[in-house]
C-alpha cells in the first residue's frame, strides 16, 4: 500500500506521523505501528526514549520488510542545546540513541533557549520555575550551527517546532539553508490559519501535533470539547471511512 506523501525540503514525508512523546512502551508501540503501516516517526530527546525506540528501528529493519529509506524519522533540539556549540553534540546523541546514521528533519524544539550544563532535562531556579539560558543565543547562532548539520549529512533537513511568525521571519532572515517544516499545535478548535498561510507563502511544510485536540492531556478541563466527541468530526469521520471502504465520493 502506497504511503501519501508531502513535499518537504529535500525529501518526501508521510502526511500521516507517529508521536512518540506520551508512548507506554516505545520499543513495542514503534515495531507495531511499522507492522501496522506507519513510515513516519516524530521523535524528541526531551521525550526520553529515543534508545528504546531505536532498538526498535534496528530490529524492524534488520527483518528486511523495509529499508531506513522507507522511513521519514524526526527528532528535535532541546532548549538546553541551544548555544552553537552544543547542536552538534546533541543532534550527535540523538542519531547514537535511534541507531541512525542520519535524520530525515531536525527541528528546533522550542524557541526558548535553557540554561545548560546543570544536568537533567527542565532546569530550574529555586522557586521550580524554568531556569533560562544566562547567555542566550540569538537564534541566528543556533540556525548556523542546524545548517552544518545538513552539510555534513547528519540531516536531510532542518525546521522549527513551536515558533511564531515573527521567530520564523527571524530565521528566514539570517538562513542560507531555510527551514522546510514547522511543527505546531492545530486542529479545528485551533486551526492556526494565520501561520500555515504565512507557511504556505514561503514553501513550509505545516506539521500538526495533537490533530485531535490532545484529548488525553493532563491540563484539559472537564467542560471543554473534546474532539472525538464534536459532531461535525464524527460526521467526517463516518463519511471518509464510508468512502474509503467503498471508493464512494
């Protein structure tokens, strides 16, 4: 069964993605979603399961069903990775941990560059609140050192995650390799029009995590719409796997 695809940078990329933040079981979840049809795969460092994840990559494709070429693997920059001279190092650790030699699309995670060097994920000031970069770099700094990484063939592509309009303009504007991809929130109770217009005016493909509304997240509350219970998407839903086992239109 042939895989929908999308343009992106260099590369073509499954419309249709596997998160791997909020997995039980990433090694086992990834091996079935691969059985199952998935050839993209959204990873992260923060997510703190890349090495479970690629032992399952090395096991599917030791198998012979599919090759690496057969699947679009995303990862992305940590906050605390921002300064230059720590992308490389981080983006290193990534490809080790996923038994990669090279990345499809590396994405700066978010645009909020953390204090490094204090050890562990999130850092945090006395009062548990974030802990910013003391020397934060511009972003021009950290797209410098993501463009290298392309040049060295450690990524296919490069992009953001979690930036405005005015972040990527600001990219855009420093970059001799520009950014093919934006991850971002967006679903019908938050469509983000304004930025996949502003996307598709500067041949950026637009990713969309949680395109259910993230129904499972732990700050929803109780009295807000969850999207798997909206009526026009369950009428959606209905025609579209009406037409997809018919061939109706």
């Amino acid at each position: 069964m042939s895989t929908p695809t999308i343009k992106c940078g260099v590369s073509q990329m499954p419309v249709v993605g596997f998160g791997t933040s909020r997995t039980a079981d990433p090694g086992a979840e990834v091996e079935m979603a691969i059985n199952a049809g998935y050839r993209h795969f959204d990873c992260a460092s923060c997510y703190e399961n890349e090495q479970e994840i690629g032992l399952a990559f090395t096991k599917m494709l030791s198998c012979g069903g599919i090759k690496r070429e057969d699947l679009f693997i995303t990862s992305k920059l940590w906050g605390t990775n921002h300064r230059g001279h720590l992308v490389e190092a981080a983006c290193d650790k990534t490809l080790s941990d996923l038994q990669l030699d090279y990345l499809d699309l590396y994405l700066i995670h978010w645009p909020i560059p953390l204090e490094p060097g204090l050890g562990g994920r999130d850092p945090n000031d006395h009062n548990g609140m974030p802990l910013i970069d003391s020397k934060p770099p511009p972003f021009s700094e950290t797209w410098a050192a993501m463009e290298k990484l392309v040049e060295s063939g450690k990524c296919k592509n490069i992009g953001l995650s979690n930036f405005n309009i005015d972040q990527i303009q600001e990219i855009l504007d420093c970059a001799e390799i520009k950014p093919v991809n934006i991850q971002v929130e967006s679903h019908p109770l938050f469509p983000n029009t304004d930025l996949l217009e502003f996307c598709n005016k500067h041949d950026i493909s637009f990713v969309s995590f949680g395109p259910l509304g993230s129904p499972g997240r732990s700050w929803r509350k109780e009295e807000q719409l969850s999207l798997l219970h909206d009526e026009d998407v369950l009428k959606i839903a209905q025609k579209t796997w009406r037409e997809c086992w018919t061939g109706a239109s």
